[in-house]
C-alpha cells in the first residue's frame, strides 16, 4: 500500500523535512493572531476590557491594537450616548419615550454593529470601520500606544 502514496508524502511522514523554496526570505513565518482573541475584543460591553488592557500593554500585533482601539471607541461612544440619552429622558417629561426609543436604538446598533464586525473577522475580512477606525487611530492612538 506503500506504493500507492507520493514519495514527498512518505518522506515527510517518516519525519524528513524538506524545504521546497530554501532561498525563503522568512525561514520560520509568525503564527497568526489567534482569531478568538480578536473576536474577545468585538464582544460588545465585555471585550472593551481585554482590548483596554492590550492598549496599556502597548504589546501585540498591528491588527490586536487597531481592533482594541475600534472596540474601545464603539463602547465608549455607546456609552456616551446612552447616559446622555437616559438623563434626557429622566430629565424630560414630554420626550420621554421618544428618548428611550433612541436609546434602545443606540443600544441595538451598538450590539449589531460589533456582531456584523465578528462575522467579518470570521470570514477572513477586514474588522475596520470607515469613519470610526480613523477616529480611533487618531483619539486612542495618541493617548493608549
């Protein structure tokens, strides 16, 4: 049954390595991220502090430290938006409702949002945001890296 099997298939099960390319400029490539770290980071209210504490670190790889700073931004943002929303509509009495309204918006968008980017980063695509991604580069950038 031996004959049946490629001999290159043989040799690297019996233990032989053999280099294909020996002129590879990178003898040994880096391990990948490990996607379930940065799907950790897109868990919306949870994941703003693994990646919090990747910014304070300051170690990890390009794509670690650009997802914490978006997960870092959208949690912050929804916060924002959603204590300003619930003091208006404590403090008001004719838009209440239409305040909580917003807010459960704010609040529902938050969570699809950070699950659409999770099904990207699933799919091997990008986990940026257009306009977010740049104000988080320029915000966190400065103040967490």
């Amino acid at each position: 049954m031996e004959n049946f099997e490629p001999k290159e298939n043989r040799e690297l099960l019996a233990g032989e390595q053999r280099d294909n390319n020996p002129q590879s400029p990178i003898p040994n490539p880096p391990s990948p991220i490990p996607k379930t770290q940065l799907l950790l980071y897109l868990i919306p209210i949870i994941g703003f502090f693994p990646s919090l504490w990747t910014l304070y670190r300051g170690q990890g790889s390009r794509e670690q430290l650009a997802i914490s700073r978006l997960s870092i931004t959208l949690a912050l943002i929804w916060l924002l938006g959603y204590l300003l929303l619930a003091s208006g509509a404590a403090t008001s009495d004719f838009l209440t409702l239409r305040l909580f309204i917003l807010n459960s918006f704010l609040t529902s968008g938050y969570f699809l949002v950070s699950v659409w980017l999770i099904l990207r980063l699933i799919q091997g695509k990008s986990g940026r945001l257009p306009g977010f991604s740049t104000l988080a580069e320029r915000v966190l950038g400065k103040y967490l890296s």
